[in-house]
C-alpha cells in the first residue's frame, strides 16, 4: 500500500497555511507542526508494517533534513518555521514515489524539494533588481546617499536591497532595514547591511535608527531588505517534486 498521495496532501495540508501565517505575520504556531509530524509518523509506521518503507531510508532522510534546517537556521539564513518546514518534509516524505513516475532525476526528496526551491528563490532577486533599474531610468539611484565600496558592492545591493520611506518601513512586516548609520570625522553616514538573519529582531534595529530618522536623516528615504519567507519557496519546491530536482536535471541536461 504506496501512501505517496496521503503524504503529499498532508505535506500541502501543513504547508500551506503555515506559509500563509508566516507571510502575514511572520510567526506560525508549533501546533501546525506537532500535528503534522504526528500524522506523518502514524503513515511510516503503517508503511514501515506493510513493507511499503525502509526504515533505514526514512532515518538517512530524517537525518539530512534535521542537518540542512538546523545548520542554515544557525547561519542565520532560515527563520523557525523554515526550519521547521525542511525537517517536517523529511519525516513526511522520505523517500521518492513508487507509483508516481518523476519527471526528471531526484535524489533524496527533501533535498529535491531545498534545490527546488533555491531555483525559485532566484526569481525574487530579479524582481527587486528591476524595481531598481527603473528608479535609474527615472534619474533616481536607489543606492543614493549610502557609502558603498564597489561594483559587486552595488551589485548585490540592486538584487536585494530598494528605498522606501522609513514610515513604510515600520509599517510593512516584510520590510527590514537595509542600512545603518555610523559616524566619522563628526559626519554621520549609511552603510548597507549586506545580510541579516531571519530572526533578527526588527524592532530592536528600528529603535536604534529611530533617533536618526527624527534627526531627518532619512528624509530621502531608506534601504531596506523587502523579504519573502522561505518556507514560500519550499511550499513550490514541493509541488514541483514529481517534476524531479530542478538543479541536478538542468545539470544533466547542460553536460
């Protein structure tokens, strides 16, 4: 009894209101994963019984998943949730269909569903930077009043970073300050944030850019970094799992 279908809809079932929570209000309730992993546990036993799953394949899986979702939360790349999400996926899914042909080459499937979604995660990048292409065609650069090394500097900075007003970046949950003020010779002036981490508390930063912003230094607008949740993008690896692993099969495909 292949319970591929069951695992899948259960995954989504987890996964989607999870991501929607954690897109609204950056926060999803511990709840959503115990039931999950419950459930999940409940059909590896019953597959495990039948005959239908190797319990060594769903260990190496747990395995990987535990390690990728906790390292890259330690890093700072992966929020709670994210985390939470790689290593639910896992358990859920550990190994590929057995009814169900895929597409193209995969591996174990929680790393099919993280390369899956690294490829669409390098869509947001894009959309940033042609927000910021156009604000140069307006005569505008985004990257005005900050001090900004070099060329790759600016580079990376037109793929993840635009200007809003420092209202708006109060306002918008998905908003994180991009830049930061430090003082020289008696002047003061912005250095962009390259990276911050998921879990980095935005109120904290906003409190120490608070007294600059009344001083008027943000009057021309803030950097910041607009962000999506990765658990969105993991949400699309998944359904793209029976379509193969994106890297690996473009890899082939470019050999």
């Amino acid at each position: 009894m292949d319970l591929f279908v069951l695992r899948l809809l259960l995954s989504f079932g987890i996964l989607i209101p999870s991501t929607v929570l954690d897109v609204k209000f950056r926060e999803v309730r511990d709840e959503f994963w115990v039931i999950g992993s419950i459930l999940g546990i409940a059909i590896n036993v019953v597959e495990a019984l039948t005959g239908h799953l190797e319990v060594l394949r769903l260990l190496i899986s747990l395995a990987v998943g535990c390690i990728m979702g906790f390292a890259l939360f330690y890093i700072g790349f992966f929020g709670g949730a994210d985390s939470k999400a790689l290593i639910f996926l896992s358990l859920t899914v550990p190994e590929n269909p057995t009814s169900i042909r895929q597409f193209g080459v995969s591996l174990i499937p929680v790393i099919t569903v993280f390369n899956n979604a690294v490829i669409f995660s390098l869509c947001y990048p894009l959309a940033i930077a042609i927000l910021n292409v156009k604000e140069l065609v307006r005569g505008r650069d985004p990257l005005r009043g900050l001090h900004v090394k070099g060329i790759p500097q600016r580079m990376i900075l037109f793929l993840t970073v635009k200007r809003t007003s420092f209202e708006e970046l109060k306002k918008r949950i998905g908003y994180y300050p991009a830049e930061q003020p430090f003082e020289e010779n008696g002047r003061i002036l912005r250095r962009p944030i390259y990276f911050m981490k998921a879990e980095t508390d935005k109120e904290e930063v906003l409190q120490k850019l608070e007294p600059y912003a009344n001083r008027g230094l943000y009057q021309d607008g803030i950097l910041v970094s607009p962000t999506i949740p990765f658990i969105t993008f993991i949400t699309l690896g998944l359904a793209f799992l029976l379509v193969g692993d994106l890297i690996l099969t473009l890899a082939l495909l470019i050999r």
